[in-house]
C-alpha cells in the first residue's frame, strides 16, 4: 500500500494548497494519538500474559487480569475514536484521490480494533500497530508531511511512524 | 398489571391533549433505549455461560469474562439511567394518575437491573426485560399510541415491546 | 439508493443464513439508537430557534443556548458512535455486497453529524434523518426484516425507518 | 415532611439491626454527594449572574456562562444520580416503612433538578438543596444517626445537613 | 505532620481573610468526596477477598471480581481527581505557607492510589484513607475549620476525618 | 529552567538504568498528548475569537462560541489529566533528582490550565503550551531521549518539543 501511496506522492501537484480549505473547522489532526493507543493495546496484552501461566489463577491475578482487560478495552476504543475522526472529519474528496482505498483501509482497522478487544493474541495488536502506521503515513502524505520509522522509545518498541519535523 | 392498565386506558378520556403541555422540555422520550439495553444485558449473561463450563478457567477465559462482565454493567446503567429520565422528566400528575404504581415499577426495575449487575443469572435478565416491557406499555398508553409484542430480530429473540406506528 | 437496494434484494438468495456467522460477538445490532439520536438533533436545533429572535441575547438565553448546544452535540457524536459500531462490527464482507457503496454512505454520514455539530441549520439535521433512514433500511434489508417509514410518534413528527416486526 | 419523619422516629423499635441486611451489595451510601452537588449548582447560577447585567454581552461574557452552564448541569445530574443510587440500592421495604412518602420524595428531587437544568433562578437551586436537606435527614433517620443543620462552611453558607457523629 | 500544622495554626495570622480572595473560582472546595472514594476502595478490596478464598474460581467469582475491580479503579481514579482539584486549583501560596510539604503530601497520594488500583492489599487501601485524612485535615487548617476524627457511620467504619460545624 | 536540567544532564550518570524499574506499571508514558491538548487550546481560543467582534451577537454565534468552550474546557482537562499521570504514576525519586522543582512545575500547569479555562486570552494558552513544552523536555530528560523543537504541522503552528527518534 506505502508503494501505491509514494507513487501517488509523485503524481499529485499542488495539494499543500488544497489542503488549506479542506481543514476546516479545526484543523488539528494528528495521528499520534491512535498510534499511543495502538501501541498501548499490545502492552496490555503482554502484561495480561505476564500474570498467568496457564495454571490455577488466584483471585489477586484474576483482578490484575480485569483491570488489564479495562485498559486494554479503552486503548481500542481510542483507536477507534482516532481514526473514525480523521477519517469523517480531515478526509474530503481531495484527500480521497491523494490516498486510494481509504474507506477500506479505516473498515479494516475497525475490524482488527475488535479483534484486539475480543482477544489476546499479541500477533492481533502488532497488525494493529501496522494498520495505524500505514494510516499515519498516508494521513502525512495528503499533508505533505515525510515521515520515518524508529522503535517507540518505550515498550513495546516496536517500529512506529513518526512525521520528520526537522529536516 | 397490564390489565389494571388497559381498564384504565378505557377510562381515560382526552389525555392527549394533556400530554401535550408534559411533554415540555425535549417532548421526545423513548423506552426502546431501555428495552436495547435490557435485552443487551440477557445476551451479556449467555454469553459469560458460554464461555466457561466451571472447569478451571484460563487467562483468556478470564479476559473474555471481564469485557462481558464490563459491558454487562453498562447495559444495566444504561437501563436504569433511561428509565429514569422518562419516569423523571416524562410523567408528571397527568400521567401518574393515567398509570397506577408508576413509582413502583421503577423503584422495582432499579432493584432488578442491581440484581443483573451483581449476578449472572440469566432468569434475572429475563426478568429485567419483561419489567421494561410493561414499562415500556405503560409509557406507549400514556402517549395514545397501541403496542404490540413480538421477538425482537436479533438474539436473545426474547418477546419484546414496540410501538404500533403503522396503523 | 434505495432502488438499487431493493433490486439488490430481489437478487439475494439465502442471505438468512449467510448472517448467522457475521453477527459475531453479540449480534444485537439495531440502528433505532442512531435514528433516535438523529431526531433528537432535530429537536435540539429547533429549541434553540425557539429561544432567540436575533434580538438581543439575555444570560438567560444564552444559557439555554448554552444547554442546548452541549445536547446537540452529544446527539450528533451518538450517531456516529452507533453508525461506526454498526458498520465497524456488523457488516462484513456478506453485507458489504448486498449493500453498494456503504463505505461512502458511512463516511457521508460523518460528515453529515458534523455539519449539524458545527451549525444550527434545521435542513442540515432534516437530511440527517434521512441518511440515517436510509442507512437503517440498508441495515434492515441484510437482515431479511421488511421496514416501514412513519412519523416518530413524538416531535419533530419526521417520517422515521422502523422494522416491521408483527408481519 | 420532616415533622412527620420524627414522628415515625419515635415509633421505630430496633430498626438497627434492619439496616443489617438490607445495607448489601457495598454498604457505603451517604448523601453528602448530593448536598455538595446542590450546593455547586447554587453556586453556578450565582456565578452565571455575576457575568451580565442583562447590557449587551461580549464573546468572552459568553464563553464564561456557557462552561458555568456545562458544570451546572453537572451538578444536577450528579444530584439526580447520587439520590438514584441511594433510593434504588439502599431504600428497601424496611426503610420506606420508616419514612412515608420516599418515591414521592425522589420523584419531587428529579424534577427539581430537571428545572435547576432548565434556568438559572437561584430559588429554584435553593429549593433543591432543602430537598436534599430532607433526603438527607430521611437517610440517616434510617440509619440511626442523628443530624444538625449548619451553614456550609464556604460559599453560598446555606444551611446544610450533616450527620452528628462526635456524640 | 498533623503536630507540625497545629504548631503552624498557632503562627498563622489572619488568614481568614487571606482565603477570602484565592478561592476563586468556584470557592466551594470539600474533601469529603475524596475520603468517600477512599473509604469506598477499603470496600472494594474487602468484597473482593469475601468471593474468593484461593480454591478454584468459577466464571460466576470471576464476574464479581471483574465488577468489584471496575469500582475500585474508579475510586481510586476519583480520589486523584478529587485531590488534584483542590490541589490545583484552591491552593495557591498563602495555603502552601500554611501547610508545609503539600506538594509532596499530594504525590504520595498519587502514589498510594495507583497501589490501590494495581493490588488488592488491604492495608494499602487503609493507608489511603489516612493519607486523604491527613489531606482533609491541611485543607480545613487553611479554611479556619476546626476537624474531629469519627469511625465512618458504615463499613468499613474506620476512623475519618470531619469538619466540626456544629460548635 | 531548561538550562538547570542541561547542566543536570550533564551531572547524571547511569540514569538508563535507572528508569528501567520505575516505569511500572505500564512503562508508555508520553507527553504528546498533553502537548496535542495544549495546541488545541489555542486552537480552541483563536476560533472563539474568530466568531465575534464584540458586536451584537446572534444564537448561531452563542451556539458556536459554546461549542468551542465546551472544547476548550475538554482540552484544558486532557492537560491536567496527561500531566498528572506522567507525574504521579512515572516520576519517582529518581526522576526527581535529575529534574529540579517537578512538584512547582506540574502546580504550575494545573494553575495555568484552569487560567485557560476561565478566560479565552491567547497569551495564556500559549503560556500553557511553552510550560508543556518544558514538562516535555524535562521527561525526556529522564528517559535520555533528546528533543528538538520545531513548529507543529497544523495550526497554531507553534513551537513544539518532539523527542529525536532518528538518530
């Protein structure tokens, strides 16, 4: 998808401009927000893990696990919240042509948000991690943003995208 | 309880136009909120059931049992916050006299939705449905508008209360 | 819209039972939450006409103003939250092509809620109402349940999308 | 109302060990919640009509009413919820036999706080916080620990009930 | 550190009137509801020890630890609103000259709360409840309030901090 | 301040390891969202502004201008909150050894948050977002992540902190 995407980049002119009107009402959207709750959900998961071995649970390890199930049920939810705003709220027409097959890719990330609730499998979180960072670099895209990849400089640590703000 | 309702439905004459002035301030109340949550919390219970069989549960097990048990407490709020704003900002003298017991009935359903929020046993649920449904006439009589029940489209398929419109 | 979904429905065969392994987890979804939540904004914004005449605003007004505002919005979040739990969980890949273009009626439906966030025009919550309408009959259709359009018995009166459960 | 509180006082043999079993599931109920809550919503409308004089109001007069406005309104649902909590968990039938009239009561408290919502009289806030005085001297009435009326020691200093438990 | 703040009440001149102009905004400041929440949490842990006793845990105990664990959060979240409130937002720096070492009083509080919400030790929820006690008893120092300290008139009827209006 | 933490960097030694147990519970802190909530203050304020001109106001401004209060107020609360976590739930006594006067630095945010909130003066919400900025620096202190400042992609486009990731 970031290979259709870069080829899009290529082909759009002018859309730093365009971007001007389509911002409205508040023009701040940042995808950092989704990707925190993303990265949240995979730490809740392995913290969930590191209470039980599979064996007897006390009642100390089963309130451990329901206040991790808590948290993890928000960080989803954030997820959700984040990205249904970019998406109803940023991403009008223009934004649209810049990025193919957006409607799908947010669908997607809904339903891999529920999986992450429905479950505790880590390998469903670090695809949710993925599916956000696709997400964050196509939103920067259409801003005219470049991004890079570096670990979240905490656990998790897993690869995260981040808008390059210096260069 | 419904027949002591339907007596009085005889006797009420031109109630209206009463509830034309009551209805103040939004005039739009609704039970079908409550009787979706009510509904929500029996499925919250089967659901519960069908994860375990009392064998020795596992994180995940208890990972599924939290979120329900979450959830479940919601739809019991949401029961007894929605039943609360008709019964609060809805009946007024006109309405009390319309339907005798009112301050009962919700007094009860308070009590029931409490006893689904601490237990898990589904015959309460059950009960906390069919208390919303005779709500749920009793409000649709203080309106003018006839009911009819029938199980609603969707599991747990239990016989539920809605408004006859077409007519 | 709806043409195309009624021919869609002709073409249709045995979608009953497709649906019973796409409802998963709780398979009670129901669009009435986001049909009453739309209506509601309807309500709030004819409220808040009715409290000013482009005169001069007392405190008292502006806190009605105020009140109505807070109301107005939450209804219009509520329609997204129910519309994207709907489109998020419920539909799949079966709906999805018994459905055209539910990704655009989705996103328009976002757009539409936040129109009616950002201002105070009647037409704007009006059409609203009936893209939730039409999303309901869609929601209805994959479910093999006939709907009906009446007026909601309660102001603004609007003509509303309800299941047709007694047939 | 209170009178007759006293009256019922006098009559109550050992409705201590009553309360025994009718205190589950959490056995923490106090009314203080709600008095502080009245007393906030006091206080709001005070504060509303501290901002205008009625003249012309300026962009930022607004803003001030409209955030005093949201935590008035906060405060009567916080009201209403706490005197829910108390009256739907805590009242069985032990202690609506101790104080006659209790539903009415409750009822009488939502619909106060629904017009302390509704406008910004200050009589109205000062009537729902002697409602809440009584309900507050009904609850420990049930409980068997006598109270004293004193002005609450910050502002607006109306009187307020609190339990006597240094004796 | 009670020693200490008496000591300092006996060198605090005049600082009734100091207050009267760094209560703004609201002036209506009480740490009642944080010794609420406190106590509350003593509740939680309690009732969370009585479901289980280490044997195996059937789905029905793990329901109510999943719902008693939800309450305990939320006290121990409402105790760290309820702190930081008032620390925020009453105290400025004629209170912090009254009482020495706020700033410090309120992390530990912070602390001792997250304890409360990671384990389900009971003496850590007691040492909440006296942190907030000591709390309370800096907060009525700097409004001029005399304080008593009573058992709690409902489990876990340990002993709370009072303002003394009476005398 | 800004200066006193280089000179601390200087000083620490060690500190990586450090951190590496006092990041329980749940290790992901990040200040970008209290950053993000800050940005959207001022956002928040400039939109407010851009309502009226102190001329008459009409419902459709009251209504707009309550909208974004009720925004501001949410984003001012999203800082106390952010802030507060990271300080009560991260910082431990190492942390406050490599960064002087935390305990005023976080008072001070929580003072200047509520400024924002009770007024709608640009000044004061840039104020909140430059004492964010170096709340931000001194946790990647902490954490020997370093930062740079650049202007945020979005309006207000105003200097931001970004840890360095990249090299």
């Amino acid at each position: 998808m970031m290979h259709q995407m870069i080829k899009l980049l290529d082909r759009v002119v002018g859309f730093k401009q365009a971007q001007a009107h389509c911002d409205i009402p508040c023009k701040i959207y940042d995808p950092s927000g989704a990707l925190l709750a993303a990265l949240s959900c995979v730490r809740m998961i392995d913290l969930i893990h590191e209470v039980g071995d599979g064996m007897s649970l006390s009642v100390s390890d089963v309130a451990k696990i329901s206040r991790l199930v808590r948290e993890k049920e928000k960080t989803c939810n954030d997820v959700k919240d984040e990205v249904r705003i970019i998406w109803g709220d940023y991403f009008k027409s223009a934004q649209f042509e810049q990025v193919e097959g957006m409607h799908a890719m947010v669908h997607d990330i809904m339903v891999q948000a529920s999986k992450c609730k429905q479950g505790i499998d880590r390998a469903d979180s670090e695809a949710l991690v993925e599916k956000i960072n696709l997400f964050a670099e196509a939103f920067w895209l259409t801003k005219g943003v470049s991004t890079y990849r570096a670990p979240c400089p905490y656990p998790p640590a897993l690869e995260t995208v981040y808008p390059d703000l210096m260069s």
